[in-house]
C-alpha cells in the first residue's frame, strides 16, 4: 500500500475521465466488440472442426496449427510497412470484411482450401491487430491513451468470451453454421468502422 499510493495519487492528477472521453472509448470499442464476437463463435473450435469435419487426428492437427501460428506471425511483421504505405482506415476496412469472406468460404471444399483460408484469415486479423491499436490511440491523448487501451482490451475480450458460448451451441449444428454467422459479423463489424470513423 504504501507503494502503491504514490503511483495511484499521480495517476489519478493525470487521468481525467470525463464524460466526452468515455463516449469516444464507447463508440470507437463497439467496431472491436463486434470482431470479439465474429472471432469468439469459432476460434477455438478450430481444432475439432478440423477432425470432425475432415476427419483427421489431433497430431496432423497440431502440425497444421503450429503452421497458422508461425506463418501469421512472420505476417504480422508486415503491418508496420502497410501502415507506412498505406492509411491505417483503409487497411482495417479492407482486411476486415476480407476476413469475414474468407471464413464463410472455409467450410465449402476440401482440406487444402480450408487449411489456405483459414491462414489468410489469420493473417489478415494479426496484420491488422496493431494497426487497430494504432489508429484507436491517435484519437486520444497522451494521457488518455492507457485507459482507452484498457477498456477497448475489455470490450473485446468479453465479448469474445460471451460469443463462445454461442460458438458452442452453433457447433451443434450443422458444421457450417458457425462460418456463415462469423463472416456475417465480420463484415457488419466493417460497415460499423466505417460508420464510426
């Protein structure tokens, strides 16, 4: 406590939460909510889908995550030179609806072009992650950043939490349903960033 109380006073002089800031983090978080959802109905039901839907054991599907993982990872490190290339609202307007397609089609043909989309759109959500970040902090200050940060981390990762008990009742549908109601999110998740922002 007696730590702590120094760090918390300072703290409390720098950060000011006035009603205007906490609309903003509001308005600009539902965008991201929305991602939390679409991303929640069937990340982590990847891995049996993959054996039930094709069949095949966990180690070739160990094989193929770890590929998704390093592949999307060295993709990651192409977001800074997009950033630089490119507007960072463009990029996000793009690659989310771009992911959304990409998961409604997964389910459609065979093992090849589910393992092809399924990297892509991995790709595409961790490529566009940190130019998310980025864009979201511009329209704060420097002060209020930190804050903003923290309650958008919330945002998503309730509503990611929330949407796996949907993915979960969905994946006792048929196979497909949970690809379709995600892409869906995924690109209304766009048309509510392009109506934000």
């Amino acid at each position: 406590m007696v730590l702590v109380t120094p760090v918390r006073e300072r703290v409390e002089e720098d950060i000011h939460l006035e009603r205007s800031i906490l609309v903003k983090i509001t308005k600009l978080s539902i965008p991201i909510a929305v991602i939390g959802v679409a991303g929640g109905i069937t990340m982590n039901y990847m891995g049996p889908w993959f054996r039930d839907y094709f069949g095949i054991n966990v180690e070739k599907i160990g094989w193929i995550f770890t590929f998704f993982m390093i592949f999307t990872g060295l993709g990651t490190l192409l977001s800074t030179y997009l950033a630089e290339k490119f507007s960072n609202y463009w990029i996000i307007l793009i690659f989310t609806p771009l992911s959304g397609l990409s998961i409604f089609l997964l389910p459609f043909d065979g093992l090849f072009l589910a393992i092809a989309l399924h990297t892509f759109r991995m790709l595409l959500i961790n490529m566009e992650t940190p130019i998310w970040d980025s864009l979201y902090v511009s329209y704060f200050t420097k002060n209020d950043r930190s804050t903003a940060l923290a309650l958008k981390s919330f945002a998503w990762t309730v509503s990611y939490g929330v949407s796996q008990y949907i993915g979960g009742w969905l994946f006792n549908k048929p196979l497909t349903w949970p690809f379709y109601v995600s892409g869906v999110i995924y690109v209304l998740s766009a048309l509510l960033f392009a109506e934000i922002l």
